[in-house]
C-alpha cells in the first residue's frame, strides 16, 4: 500500500500508479490519500509499505523506512509561514512571542522549522492543515502556521503573513527548503525497495509527460481550488528535483537535521541512504 498526503501536488505525483499507467508486473498497488500529519502517525506505526512524509517525522522512522531519491517536495524560497489578522512590527521569529500558533501538526517539518527559529517561544496548537485559515480568521489562534496551498490563498481571508521560516531558511543556507520527502519500508529488502522507487519516479515522470490528466486527477484533491491555483501549486512543488533530489536535495536534507540536531530539537542525524 501506497500513502499520499491529501494535497494536489503528492496527487499529481501519483497519477501514474493510481491510473495504472505505471505498472507494477506482479504486485497490487492501491494508493491511499490523508492529511500528511495522518500519514506520519502511520509512518510512526510502520503502517504502509510506501509513503509520503514530512521530512521533520523521518528521524523518528529511519529505522524502519529509507527515502527515495524520487517524490520529494522542496521549496525554492517559499514554504510553510506564519499568518495573523493583523500585521506586527517585530521582525522575524520574535514576531511570534507570547502567541497561541495553530501548527499542521507536531511531526511537521514546518513545525520543525518553526521551532528551529523560534524555540519554545510560543504555544503550539495543534489542529490539522485545513483547518488553520479558519481558526486564526475567527480569532480560536493568534496565528497559524500554514501549508500546502493555503500559501497561496491566505491573502484572500484578510490575513497577513508575519513570520517566513521557509524563506529565512532559505536566506540562511542558500539552499531548497526539505518539506516532503516519500520512503519505502527498509525490511521489504533492497531489490524490492529499488522496484518501488524506481516505480514511483516513474510515476511522476508520467504524471509531467501528461499534466492534463495528471492535473485532472489531481483536482479531485484540490479541495475546490480553482484550477489556475492548483496548476501554480502544482508547478512550484513539482519540478526536476522532484524526479530526483540529487546531491542538492541530501544536501538540503542533511543541513535540516544538522541545524535541528544543534536546536536540541533532535537527538542525531538520521541515515540519508537514498534508493
């Protein structure tokens, strides 16, 4: 089984085995899509087989999973942010002190990321990724750490983005921002894992040789997005290195869990042995 978070790029991503235009000779694959918190719950049971996660849960599972080269998710200089109802004059994490912060939840890399600038300066509410637009609008938080495409759409709420982890990231190392990453069960044994990540890089392959039906079935995760809206999501989290994250992307990686190691925020670094 095949787990991919409920958003349309991870969509996107999959629509050449779940349309069968990928095929696995001898083996079944059903793909099964949930918020991404849900998905590193599961990760944290060893539920599936393959799986999208967020780069931030991948230390708590590496002994169980090992990541693929293929299917993850950077982003060049934009990624998760802080909104509010109201701007704020303090700059940076310091924006954040003191306030209630609706987070995607604990496992999150942009929780990990928040944490890494802002410490234990704020209380976390954990609520999930589609929830948080609406729980800052109506004042339930000060702020909200928001995801996917609400990146793109808080604007359209009156709300304000006050805090940028991804972008300060960026700004501090030069590098993609690790958000997403896809692993596969190490005890499944190395020719298997290779099959299957070689089957998912063939996927995505598939899904931007044919982005109409790709983004069609993507749409059906879009969670009434318009379509322009999707196809700019889809576009920024789904690129080259999304086919292959190569030394950049291991770099990025390896700079994220260095940085989160020197926080205290993770005990040590993780096994980056791709497949």
């Amino acid at each position: 089984m095949i787990g991919q978070s409920a958003d349309p790029d991870d969509a996107f991503m999959a629509w050449g085995l779940a349309s069968g235009t990928v095929n696995l000779e001898g083996i079944h694959v059903e793909c099964i899509f949930d918020d991404i918190e849900t998905l590193n719950e599961w990760a944290m049971e060893a539920r599936l087989d393959l799986t999208a996660l967020s780069a931030g849960t991948y230390p708590s599972v590496a002994s169980e999973y090992r990541l693929l080269r293929a299917g993850a998710s950077f982003g060049e200089n934009y990624g998760p942010l802080v909104v509010s109802r109201k701007p704020t004059q303090k700059q940076g994490a310091a924006a954040i002190s003191g306030m209630r912060v609706a987070v995607p939840g604990l496992l999150t890399t942009a929780y990990l990321l928040l944490r890494t600038y802002a410490g234990n300066s704020f209380e976390p509410v954990p609520m999930r990724f589609d929830t948080i637009i609406d729980a800052v609008s109506k004042g339930y938080v000060d702020a909200g750490l928001i995801i996917h495409e609400a990146q793109l759409t808080y604007r359209d709420h009156g709300l304000h983005a006050i805090f940028e982890p991804a972008r300060a990231w960026h700004k501090d190392r030069g590098l993609p921002v690790p958000l997403g990453v896809v692993a596969v069960k190490r005890s499944l044994g190395d020719g298997l894992c290779g099959k299957l990540a070689a089957a998912f890089e063939a996927s995505i392959e598939a899904a931007r040789a044919n982005p109409e039906a790709a983004l069609a079935f993507a749409t059906t995760h879009g969670r009434g997005l318009d379509k322009d809206i999707l196809r700019t999501f889809i576009d920024q989290y789904v690129d080259d290195i999304t086919t292959d994250m190569g030394n950049i992307g291991v770099e990025a990686l390896t700079k994220l869990y260095e940085g989160a190691v020197n926080k205290g925020l993770l005990q040590t670094m993780p096994p980056l042995d791709l497949v």
